[in-house]
C-alpha cells in the first residue's frame, strides 16, 4: 500500500530537514500508522538517493492539540485540488483563504491521542504555540537541534496564521524555547547550558553531582591525546579548541562542500564518539580560534556525519570558551554552510543563536507503507524528554 506525505524542505546553513505539518497525519488514516516505524520513516526521507535527503526530521506539531485557533490554522499555501501528478492524486491541502474548506479528519482523535503521547511530557508545553518531534537522519532521537529549531520558526512563519512581527514559543523535551524574527535572521533562546557531567552525560572519575564544569580534560582517541570540554545543550557536545586541527582550512565555496571535513578529523571524531567518556556518543566539534569574538568551526555529528552547520554545537563552542576565559560572551561561528551569531548571557545564563534559516522546496513523497510498517521496529514514542 503506498501513500501520498506533503512536505517541506529547510535549510539553516547547508543544515537541511524534512518539515511534516504533524496534522497531514490525520487527513489520511494510512498516514497515521507512520508513527509505529518512525525511525525507518525518518532514514527513507532523509535519504539523499533513495528519499528527499536531509540531515534529519522534524515533525511540525501545532498547539493546543485540543480547540484553539492554531490547531484548526490552515497552511498558508493555496488549496491544491486533486490532479495527477505522476505519482498519483496530489493531495488537497488546508487553505488559509478559503478556512470554511478546512474540516477535522475522521482520524483526528487518534492524531490527538498519537501527539499527546509524543508531547505530553514536554515541560510547559501549555505555554507554547508550537511543539516538535525531531529525528536524525539515521532514526536516532535528539531532543534538540539548534538549526532545526530556526528552521521550524521559520516554516511557522511561512505557513501559520502568525503575525508579522510576532515571537512565540516551541515546545521541545528539554523545555519551550522562544523564537523570534529579525529581518531576514532567526533567533531561538535554547535556555541554559548543562555542565554537570552525569547529566550530559559524561563518565568521568570524581564528576558526580555539585561538581566543577569539566574543562580541558585530557582524552586519548585514534592514537592522539585531545583537550576537551564537555557541553550539554540539549545534547552532548565534545569542544577541542587547537588551531592544529583546521591548519589549512578554508571554508568552501557555495556548492562545493563535499570535501570540506578532513578525513584525519573524520577519524578522530568517530573515535571520540565511541570513547567510554561518552557513553550516549556526542557530537564533536574542533575549534580554531581567530579572536575572542571569532571562531571557525568544523562539526561531526552524532547521528549525522561532518555537517555544514550545527547551531547547538556552536553554542556549545562559545559557552566552553567562556568557561575557559578563551572567548567573550557574544560570538560569531564560522561554520561550513555560513555564520552564526551565538551569545552567552550573564544575567539569565541563556544561550541565543541568531541566523539565517529559509524554504527550498515544497512537494509530496510516495511511501512504501506496507514495506515501512512491516520491517518497522521502533516508534516515535520512544524520543527521550530528557
């Protein structure tokens, strides 16, 4: 049985994502049953050859999921009646011209059933607009991606009955984050770093609760000794500031980012990622440093790989070099795919990240689900809220 999933395509610097408004769920009963294999959903999308290709998934959620105007907003794109369209009957979207075309599915109780399971646990979500479900590109759940957050506020931007003007807040496992339009530039306040060991996690002997931020640890990995500091945003973070690390690097040009990780680099990372300090992995990212308020920065991902940009990883960069007295609190991070602005507050010790973040395309995907459901093992309800 195969069927029919409307989308979004976004990019934060290079960092691309599948948006799915979460109600197109309910307007097909077939489409709801995706949820029970997620994480297979999630890898045949994300699939540069075989699905759209991404570096991860993020299910678009609004709220309240019960009553309230943003639950019955229709998409912001005109209605597209049924036609062929090579792949079949596309099919028709919500309107927001024409709201009295707008009708509750016959499934839309068991879409609130379904998002109440995955968002019930989200801290605050009453106070929120707008909550997510986000999944790396290999199925694996994180409950937080920097990049995926602004591209999220800008779809809300583009296809909710939001003003012009107007802030609002996301819903996420780790608590709301507030969102808000500056020009052309997003700006998402992921709250407060975590630097208590257990809780990023990190196994170090002597780092038990109510101890020290680990800063500049020594860890051996593919043969040579890093100094590291560990971050929590949200999810783990491992910074190694050394000029020696991107010695030769040149940020690549538009269209010609292929080669820009270096394959020694690659090697280091993977061994990082399976060192026992980190028992849940970690992204990890290498540090060159140009001045206290300038740094370039090359990411490897849990999950992902070398990526143009990751936002949450250079939020963890700045507030490791604030702990090291290397960098000031407001920063600008050269990243592969463009710059983002990072600040670390000292008041209310909250990081902000400020970028751009825009739509690539819009289409419709055909699914196998007898093929996904069928091999399908795990669920979306098994994203951690932590």
């Amino acid at each position: 049985m195969k069927a029919l999933l409307p989308f979004s395509k976004y990019h934060g610097l290079g960092n691309d994502f599948v948006l799915i408004d979460a109600r197109e769920l309910a307007r097909d009963a077939s489409l709801l049953c995706l949820l029970d294999c997620w994480p297979r959903v999630v890898a045949r999308l994300c699939d540069r050859n075989f699905g759209v290709g991404a570096d991860g998934v993020i299910l678009c959620i609004p709220l309240p999921l019960k009553g309230g105007d943003l639950l019955r907003a229709p998409l912001k794109q005109a209605v597209m009646k049924p036609q062929k369209r090579g792949t079949g009957d596309y099919p028709v979207r919500h309107d927001r011209d024409e709201p009295e075309r707008f009708q509750a599915p016959a499934a839309w109780k068991d879409y609130e059933l379904s998002m109440e399971k995955l968002t019930g646990g989200y801290p605050d979500r009453d106070q929120c607009e707008l909550a997510w479900l986000y999944t790396n590109s290999d199925g694996s759940p994180a409950a937080m991606c920097g990049n995926g957050l602004r591209c999220l506020a800008a779809w809300a931007k583009d296809n909710l009955c939001l003003a012009e003007d107007a802030g609002f807040k996301i819903a996420t496992a780790r608590g709301p984050v507030a969102a808000a339009f500056d020009d052309c530039l997003i700006e998402v306040d992921i709250g407060k770093p975590v630097l208590d060991a257990a809780s990023i996690p990190v196994s170090v002997p002597g780092s038990g609760p109510g101890a020290e931020p680990l800063v500049g640890v020594t860890l051996s990995a593919a043969g040579r000794e890093f100094t590291v500091t560990p971050v929590g945003m949200g999810n783990p973070h491992c910074v190694i500031f050394g000029d020696e690390n991107l010695k030769g690097y040149e940020a690549p040009e538009p269209g010609k980012a292929s080669d820009f990780f270096p394959e020694s680099l690659k090697e280091a990372a993977r061994a990082i990622q399976a060192h026992q300090m980190f028992p849940e992995s970690v992204n990890v990212e290498f540090v060159r440093i140009a001045s206290r308020q300038s740094v370039d920065v090359l990411v490897y991902e849990r999950g992902c790989g070398p990526t143009l940009a990751c936002a949450s990883g250079a939020a963890a960069v700045v507030v490791a070099g604030v702990l090291g007295d290397r960098l000031d609190r407001r920063v600008s991070v050269r990243l592969p795919g463009g710059e983002l602005t990072v600040g670390y507050s000292a008041d209310d010790e909250h990081v902000r990240i400020k970028g751009a973040a825009c739509e690539i395309f819009s289409g419709v995907v055909r699914l196998d689900l007898g093929g996904l459901v069928a091999n399908g093992q795990h669920s979306a309800t098994e994203v951690p809220l932590s």
